[in-house]
C-alpha cells in the first residue's frame, strides 16, 4: 500500500483514461480532491416507480445478496443498439490505422449529423429505471475523485474499461458509475480492476471530469477474478 502514496493522483487519471484502447473487464461470471464537492451536482432522473426496487442505499447486506450485472445491462435498448451497430464511417476505419485516434472519434462527434444515433448513444444519460435500488456487483476500473492526505478514497468513478480511440470511444454517461465509500480505502495500482458491490441509484453526477448517470453506496471492493 505505502507505493501509492507515491504517486502522483491527477496524472494517474490522466493515463488511465488516455492509454491504450481496449483495456475491459467483463461482467459475466479537509481532503485534497481532483474535484471540488462544489462541482459535482446532483439531480434526480425520472424513474418508474412502479418497476424500481427500493433498497436504501446504506442498508447493509452479505455478499451473497449483490446480483452479478454486465454493464450492458445498464444501458436502455435503444443506445445499446446505436451502439452494436456503428455506422459505416466507423466500421470502415481499420483497426489500429492513423485514423483509429481519439482525435478522429472528436472530429466525428462534431461533424456527423445530430441526428447520428450512435454518435447520441455515446454522450446518452438515458438509464434503466429498473435497476434504481438494486443491489449489484460489477467489475470495474477506479478513476479516484476523492481522497485524503493519505490518498484513501473516499469517492470515484467506476468505468468498463480505460483507454479510448475511435472503435473503443470513452464510456458514456450510462457506463459510468458514481460511487460513494465514506470509510476509504487505498489502491496499490490504478490499472487493476475490481469487483464493486452495493445500492444503485439513478441520479445524474456532473464534473469535470465526467458525466455518470448512476449512483452506489459501495458495500465490498474485491480482486477481479471471473
């Protein structure tokens, strides 16, 4: 643990969302900040509450009560198909080519049509109401938001995968999860992922560092193993 006190945080976030394409886990099987608490803003998405399960969020439970997720799972059907199926000024690019940059994936943001579907998937905020209150485990990289003079975090965000370039674009919104761990815990090495439990919540968290869509009040943090 003593090798991360070492390290330098706001450059570490940095190389993790800028390094190699590709890097993903799959789901089958005060205090210094990055960003201030003034900068991150919470507002309530429209939920069905009819279908949501309503777990609290600081209700504790055993392992054994967290479901395994994919991160599939929370994106609605309509975003998942834009994004199955990309349209052909991106599948005709070749992997790995000059044009496979995430320079290339920003100039197509802003010069494809707004109607472009895969181009809103990719910034869409839209969730799966169902899944406001339920207890889930999902694998995950850590992006630390905040943290202590001993570097224990105490929030950050849960991405897929890091890396990004034109067939691997940053996560959106509804891939990225917001979590809370007032408690702490420290990291050995960013790049390692983890499986992540708790209560989901669907609210929108705003920073300058990213855009998520959901919430988790984390319960256990353990080694990735599928």
């Amino acid at each position: 643990m003593g090798n991360i006190r070492q390290l330098n945080f706001g450059l570490l976030v940095t190389l993790l969302l800028l390094s190699v394409c590709g890097n993903a886990v799959s789901a089958k099987t005060g205090s210094d900040t990055l960003n201030s608490k003034d900068t991150i803003q919470e507002a309530s998405l429209k939920l069905d509450q009819k279908e949501a399960a309503h777990i609290k969020p600081e209700t504790k439970l055993p392992k054994s009560a967290f479901k395994i997720i994919e991160w599939t799972d929370l994106i609605p059907k309509e975003d998942l198909d834009a994004l199955l199926n990309p349209p052909s000024y991106i599948s005709d690019i070749e992997d790995g080519s000059a044009e496979d940059q995430i320079s290339s994936q920003i100039q197509n943001t802003v010069t494809e049509a707004s109607d472009d579907r895969y181009q809103q998937a990719l910034v869409s905020t839209s969730v799966v109401s169902e899944m406001n209150g339920q207890a889930i485990k999902i694998p995950g990289f850590i992006v630390p938001l905040e943290f202590d003079d001993g570097q224990t975090i105490t929030q950050f965000f849960l991405v897929p995968f890091f890396g990004a370039c034109i067939h691997v674009p940053p996560p959106p919104p509804n891939q990225i999860i917001f979590v809370n761990f007032p408690e702490g815990f420290q990291l050995e090495a960013l790049y390692d992922p983890f499986w992540v439990s708790g209560i989901l919540t669907t609210s929108l968290i705003q920073n300058e560092l990213a855009t998520a869509t959901y919430t988790l009040r984390m319960q256990y943090l353990e080694d990735y193993k599928e």
